[in-house]
C-alpha cells in the first residue's frame, strides 16, 4: 500500500533518528525528503508547501516535552494526519448508506465489501442497485451479494424501473435491516444529469450517509471529483478503492482536503474482505514503519477464536505444535504482507523494508513447515529437542522436503521461542528498541498519543 511513499518516509524518519543533532540544515534536509515523497505520491503541491511550513514552525518553535528528534518525529507524525484528517466515524447503527461516484472507480464492488464489514460487526446489512444505465451492474451486485448471503434488490418486477422508483421501493423492501446500502449510477464524466440524478436520490430518502468512492490511481483528479460530488450532495465520507495497486495514491488521499469529511474506508485489493476502516493514525504509523497494533488486533478478533490462541505460549512455553497452531491463525488473519506491515517492525529488531517476493517466500516457508510438521510424531512435536539425525531424514522423506529445509524449521521455531520468552518478561514491544537507535518507538508512539 503506497510502498514508494511508506519507504521513502521510512528513511526520513531513520535520519531523524540517527541524527547527532536537529539543527536548522538537518530540518531542511528532512523537509525536502518529505516534500519529494509526497509530491511522487501525487498529494497537492499546495498542501506539501503547507505540511512543510507546518513541521520547520512547530519543530524550531514548540517547547519541548520529548528529546529534539522524538519532537520531530511527533510533529511529522501529526501533520501527516492533518492531511487526511481524523478519519470518518461509522456508527454500527441502523442507517442508509447513499454510493455515488464515477463509473470504473470501484463503486459496486465496494457495496458488496461494505455490506460484509456490517455483517461482521453484527449487523443485518441489504444493498439496492440503483443503477439502470451499465447493463452488467445489477448482475454483478448481485452475485457478490449472493456470495456473502446479504439481501438484494434491483426492481426487477416494477412496470417502471426509474431509478427513483427503485431506490423508494427497495427502503421500503429492507425497513427491517440494519443497514441499506444504494448502489447509484457512475459515469464517465462529471455529467449535469449524473449530479442531478444524485441530488434527488438524496431528497427522496435522505440518506443518513453519502459516501464518495474514489480510485486510488486517479492522482490529482480526485480532489476535482470531490468538490463537485461534496456541492452537489454533501459528502460525509470517501471509500478509496485500489490501494493495493498504486503507488500514487496521495492525489486520492488528500482529496478529502477539498471536503469537510475525511476518509471512512479504504479497498486494499479485490477480495470481499480486502476492505478496512480507515483510521489515520494507524494508517500513517504503517507508513512511517512504526505498525498499526490496533488494526492488528481487530483483525484477530474478526479471524479468530479463542481456542486458536494458546495460553500456554503466555507463559513462555512454546512447542512445535505451538508454532503449528500459530501458523493456522496467521493463514486465517490473512496475507502475510498485510500482517506484517501492521506490526512495529522496527520496535522487533529489524530495519530492513520487505519486497513482494520476500513476503511469497515467507508464504511458501511457512506452507512447507506446516507439511514437515505433519510428518513428525507427538513426541517431536512437543519435544523438538528429541529430533535427531535419523529423524531429521525421516520428517524430510515424510514431507518431501530436505534435511537443511527441516533444520531451518527447527532455527526459526527457536527464534520464535526465544522472541516469545523475551516478549512475555519484557511485558510488551514498547521496551524493545530499534536496532541501531536509542529511541523505544513503541513508548515513543504511546507519548506522542
């Protein structure tokens, strides 16, 4: 997600770290590498002069509470978030959710991924497709509805099929669900017709949220679209859809600048579930490398069940069957490299950035070790200490694999007993520094909150 950005912000944030001292030339210098990476990420040239005169005012004129470079850090941190403001807060009430955007921005799609962030919240959620002009639109709601079993409607058997006809019919269809979300037209062009469309879809039911959806991809565009939708309707929230395939996203992102909404969700791929909240906090804590636990741990609750996480492992006692039930939770949680980004990499030791292909080799690690794991017996599951060379060979005959490969196994399930015992008597990541730098981010993070 914003890959060039979050590295490029990353090794801002490592040079004010390291830095001997914060001086006037050292702050200019961290200016212009933050100005450089939002500009590439196609945020408006005038709120970068903004954010930049912002941080130079508040880091050579705040009194201190922090040390200079946890100051600076803090005041990036900040001004970061004033771009994409606090984020939108969606009550889990019942409501009417109004859809409104250009067509190809990822709209009915982005029905169907909200419709299941209700259900998982347990909510009862419906969609209604307003849509009467893109041949396909009904049958493609309606199949994504099918999929995650939420209730659908088009007007199918009206006489008149007139959008406003559809829109009336299908609130009256779904009075008794929790959430109805209506799936407007999109069009090519910002067309007169479209916002008048919108506009009397929202006299006749009043919507209790009108959410613009906008493609990542779009650049600049968006802060244009988002005007003209906001004056036509009132927007209250922005879905950016595509994050997962741009590396300029920035043009979307601060188009909520033009609003007086913020972001409410963001669609990081195309899968129903790769759909979040978006909380800006978190969202700028991933792209500084400083993780985003919160997200992580609602992530678990939605995943997980409670016999899916030992307790034993809180203990300090951490077998191979252990590691096996852990493996199991992380494939329920999702894609390795979005769990990874949402922890403090650097509070854990590391201060390297993964590409794609590390996260598909840690993926197919981890599918290779649940197959050795299969082939060994209960003793050598508990016991792992019992595995000796002869038993090497067999568990690597049994899973098809070699005995470096079942060696590396064993390595990686004494790091992670090692870490596990570290994490448990150290009572958390906050006291555990960065490699190579005295600041502990995690308590850093606590204090600047």
């Amino acid at each position: 997600m914003l890959e060039k950005l979050s590295s490029s912000l990353k090794g801002t944030i490592w040079k004010i770290a390291r830095a001997k001292r914060i001086d006037k030339r050292m702050l200019d210098e961290i200016v212009r590498d933050i100005q450089r990476a939002l500009i590439q990420a196609d945020v408006k040239i005038s709120l970068v002069k903004e954010l930049s005169s912002r941080i130079r005012e508040r880091s050579l004129k705040e009194k201190l509470a922090l040390n200079p470079r946890e100051h600076v850090i803090k005041v990036v941190y900040e001004e970061l978030i004033n771009i994409l403001g606090r984020g939108v807060e969606v009550p889990l009430a019942a409501q009417k959710i109004m859809m409104v955007g250009l067509h190809g921005s990822g709209k009915t799609s982005s029905c169907a991924k909200l419709a299941r962030y209700f259900q998982k919240k347990g909510l009862k959620p419906a969609v209604i497709c307003a849509d009467v002009y893109r041949p396909a639109a009904s049958d493609q709601l309606r199949q994504l509805c099918d999929k995650i079993g939420v209730p659908f409607y088009d007007g199918a058997n009206l006489p008149d099929r007139n959008v406003i006809g559809i829109v009336k019919a299908g609130v009256k269809e779904f009075e008794k669900y929790d959430v109805e979300i209506i799936d407007t037209a999109g069009r090519h062009a910002l067309e007169e017709d479209m916002i008048e469309e919108i506009r009397d879809i929202k006299e006749s039911i009043k919507p209790d949220q009108r959410f613009l959806i906008l493609d990542a991809s779009i650049g600049q565009q968006a802060s244009v679209q988002a005007k003209a939708f906001d004056d036509a309707i009132g927007i209250t929230g922005i879905i950016i859809t595509k994050m997962d395939g741009t590396a300029k996203g920035g043009g979307a992102l601060s188009a909520v600048s033009e609003t007086n909404s913020g972001v409410a969700f963001i669609g990081t791929g195309e899968k129903i579930d790769d759909f979040e909240k978006f909380e800006s906090d978190g969202f700028i804590s991933r792209l500084l490398g400083m993780g985003d636990i919160k997200s992580l741990i609602e992530m678990a609750e939605e995943s997980l069940k409670p016999e899916d996480v030992d307790v034993d492992i809180l203990k300090g006692k951490f077998t191979l069957k252990d590691l096996y039930k852990q493996l199991e939770a992380v494939k329920k949680m999702g894609p390795m490299k979005k769990i990874m980004q949402m922890l403090p990499l650097g509070g854990l030791g590391f201060d390297i950035d993964f590409d794609d292909t590390m996260y598909q080799v840690t993926e197919d690690k981890l599918k290779k070790f649940k197959v050795m794991m299969d082939s060994m017996t209960e003793e050598e599951l508990t016991e792992p200490k019992v595995i000796d060379g002869s038993r090497l060979k067999r568990i690597a005959r049994g899973s098809g694999t070699t005995t470096a490969e079942v060696n590396e196994l064993i390595k990686y399930h004494r790091m992670m007993q090692k870490m596990m015992k570290s994490m448990t008597s150290r009572r958390g990541a906050g006291k555990i520094p960065m490699k190579g730098m005295k600041i502990p981010m995690g308590k850093m993070m606590k204090r600047m909150k």
